[in-house]
C-alpha cells in the first residue's frame, strides 16, 4: 500500500458553493481519501503547505484543444499526445479531449485510431475525442478547410466510432444540413455529447435538434449564425435555450469582453464552459504554423490564416480563468463549474472528476487570488 501524502492550506471551493478553509486533503494512490479541517497531518507524513491566500480546485478539464507546444492532434502520433499531456499542467488542465479538425478522411481516421491506441500515466489525462467537423456548414466554416467539408453521415460517424474504440465523446457538427438529425440521433443512440457548431441553423432546427439530444454548443459566436432580431439563429437560440452548456474561447479575441459579460450574465456558471480551442503554436510565442493543412501565422498572441480568419488559439486555460475573475459577481465556486464540473458532468465522469472529494481522482490545481497556477497534481502527482 502507497503511503499518502497531504495537501493543507489555503482555501478548497467546490462547485455546489461550499468552501473549505485550511483544509487537509489526503492523497493515496492517485485519490483522495480524506478531506479535513483543523487536523495536523501525521508527524512524519508528507506535506504539501499552501499559502494561506491560495485556492485549490479541481483540476480543469479542456474539452476543445487541437494542440500545443508544436504538436497537433492530426499528426496522429504518440508523441503528439505526450507533449500535450506533459504540458498542459502548466495552466491548471489536469484531462482533456484530443480535437480534431475538418480533414482528409484518412488523416481523420489516423487520427482517431492513434487516440484509441494511447496509453500514458504521466500528465493530464486524455479522455477521449472531441471530433470537430467535417460534418459541418460550408457557410460556416471559419478555419475548417472547406474543401473536406462533408455532409453529415450517420454510417460514417458509426464507423469512426468503432476505429476510435468508443473515444469519441464530443462531436461538433451542423444539425441544419442533410443527414444532421440523423447523425444528432446516432450520436444520442451511442452517448456521445452532440455541440452544435460552424453552424447556420435557424431557431425552429435548432428546437427539433434539442428535442433530439443536442446538449452543447461549439466556441459560442464563433462560427455560427449570429443574433439577429428577425431570427434568432445558433447564438439566440442557445441563449433562450434552458439545457445547452456553451463553450466559450474567452482570450478577448474571439469574443468581446463586453459579449463574454453578456454570456454570462444570461448563461451564467452552469451553462458556460471555458475552452481554450488552442492549436499547435501554444506556447511557443510568435512564429508561422499550420493547422488542418493550412498556414498560420501568430502574432500578439493571435493565430489567423492568410485571408484573417482566426485559426484557434493561443490561451491557455489559466489566461482565461484570469479573464472570467473580472466578470461581475463571479465567485471561485463558478469557476470550479465553468473550468471543471460542468465539463465532468457532461462527460458522466463526475464521480470522479470536478470535485474534490474521498474517491474522486487527485486532479488539483493550487492558483493565486489573480488565477495564477502554482501547483499542479495528476492523479496525485505533481506535474508542471
């Protein structure tokens, strides 16, 4: 039997808006066994002190991120994974989804088989797929090359399920083109998240999606048709729906601050999700990359093709729990719910993850006041 190390200090947030001051939280085996206040740690036990004025939560799960320090997802390499594994600790993200991108049918299924074939115990924890495209609108676009957009195809996404072994578990698609309900309904048959992006689906397709299991909405503004006050289009409908959870690429580029206030404002903490969407060129400063096949250059932190177009991101989740802490009346416990439990939740992982209870798994982030990430722990490992 491991011996166990402790956490204590600081401040423990949780997303049912409970917190716990100085707590003592202890680790056996990659869980937590035990969380408790004013108790000492055995006297010979191992001991991690955090500063009284520190936060600890659940380590934050990216359900939207195609890459980083130089890999991508459709590279379709172990080594890919790893490098996104290893390094996204640095910003508090503890699991995530490998995302794809609208591509050729092979490197998509290279792709998707690469993931089923990965094992790794160091790093965050890949949790499976979040198949963006290719069955999307040409309308909508956005960075999707368009030339491999396809139509929704319920047969193909059943086989691409099968090559993934089952790790497909979030998929972007576009409800308004043909075969899109249907696929909606494979996706609902299988049990995999349906998010509506690089979307033009007016309201009433939107309402019959909902009827049929759609439950997400992809980087909210982002490559959907917008708000007008004729047709509500993607962004009025997920405002006036009562069960989409929207992504949210909150880096002040892709989204207004002022919009993302107004997000939050109607959305609140149960409905939004931070995401990053961030490609390959994380973490690696200013510099000319590529994505889905085509060039990309990163300037002051933006990534965008040759015409303009915003090409993922550069952020970094910690960046954006910066950002969410200057929106009005927002409290650590929400951001435990938009960084962590919600996505655990939608998942149906959240009897392990986006909390930090005895027997959830020992994903935990220890963050200044200002968001800024100071300790990260894996399954009860210390990364960074």
């Amino acid at each position: 039997m491991t011996n166990s190390m402790y956490i204590q200090g600081g401040t423990l947030y949780h997303a049912d808006g409970s917190e716990i001051k100085h707590p003592l939280i202890e680790i056996r085996d990659g869980k937590v066994v035990s969380v408790t206040t004013a108790i000492e740690a055995p006297s010979d036990a191992d001991v991690f002190h955090v500063a009284d004025d520190d936060v600890i939560l659940p380590g934050m799960i990216d359900l939207h991120i195609h890459g980083s320090y130089g890999a991508d997802v459709m590279d379709g390499t172990n080594e890919a994974l790893a490098m996104m594994s290893r390094t996204l600790p640095k910003e508090g993200v503890t699991a995530y989804l490998a995302t794809t991108i609208t591509d050729e049918e092979q490197t998509i299924e290279q792709a998707l088989k690469n993931v089923a074939g990965y094992y790794h115990d160091r790093g965050a924890e890949l949790l499976g797929v979040h198949l963006e495209g290719p069955f999307i609108s040409p309308l909508q676009a956005g960075a999707q090359p368009k030339e491999a957009i396809r139509q929704p195809d319920a047969a193909t996404f059943r086989r691409w399920q099968q090559l993934a072994d089952g790790y497909i578990r979030l998929v972007t698609f576009a409800p308004e083109e043909e075969g899109g309900l249907e696929l909606l309904d494979a996706m609902t048959d299988l049990g995999v998240i349906s998010s509506i992006g690089h979307s033009h689906a007016t309201y009433d397709v939107i309402q019959e999606a909902e009827k049929r299991g759609l439950t997400h909405a992809t980087h909210l503004f982002n490559g959907m048709r917008p708000l007008h006050h004729r047709e509500p289009g993607v962004v009025g409908s997920i405002y006036l729906s009562k069960q989409l959870k929207a992504e949210l690429i909150f880096d002040g580029v892709h989204v207004s601050p002022e919009v993302a206030r107004l997000s939050w404002q109607i959305l609140g903490s149960d409905r939004l999700m931070l995401i990053t969407d961030a490609m390959r060129g994380k973490g690696l400063g200013d510099g000319d990359f590529e994505l889905g096949g085509q060039p990309v250059a990163i300037r002051n932190r933006e990534a965008r093709l040759s015409d303009g177009t915003l090409a993922g991101s550069v952020l970094t989740m910690d960046q954006a729990v910066r950002h969410a802490l200057k929106l009005p009346g927002i409290q650590w416990t929400d951001i435990v719910k938009v960084t962590s439990y919600n996505q655990a939740k939608s998942l149906k992982i959240d009897d392990r993850k986006g909390a930090l209870k005895p027997g959830y798994d020992a994903d935990i982030v220890v963050m200044t006041q200002d968001g800024t990430v100071k300790n990260t722990w894996c399954k009860g490992v210390e990364r960074q």
